[in-house]
C-alpha cells in the first residue's frame, strides 16, 4: 500500500523573477505477506521504486 501523509505544490517566483515549482511529500510504502507454511519460506525481491514529478525524480527507495 502506499500512504500520502501529505503532498504539497506550490509555484511562485524567486526574488530575481525566476519561474520556482516546490513539491513537499511525505509518504510511506508497505509491504506486508503472511507465510504460515512450516517448512517452506518465502523470497522476497523488489525492484527499485522511483517517483517522478514531471521528469524531476523526487524520490527513490528500495
């Protein structure tokens, strides 16, 4: 599952007239199985995880 917490955009301009976008996240993915097998386990593999805000990558995890 994933969780926002929060997600804010803001857009303005600097003090010199550039064009400014802000993006403040705060968010939590979960991954959660139940093996109840006695003898067998579980292997586990994720690829990496990339969020993306436009072409800008704001976060990564693995």
């Amino acid at each position: 599952s994933v969780v926002f917490e929060s997600f804010n955009l803001q857009a303005g301009s600097d003090s010199s007239g550039v064009q400014t976008v802000m993006l403040s996240m705060n968010s939590t993915v979960k991954f959660v199985y139940r093996n109840t097998a006695t003898f067998f386990g579980i292997h586990v593999y994720s690829t990496p995880l990339d969020l993306y805000f436009s072409e800008l990558n704001v976060a990564t995890g693995n």
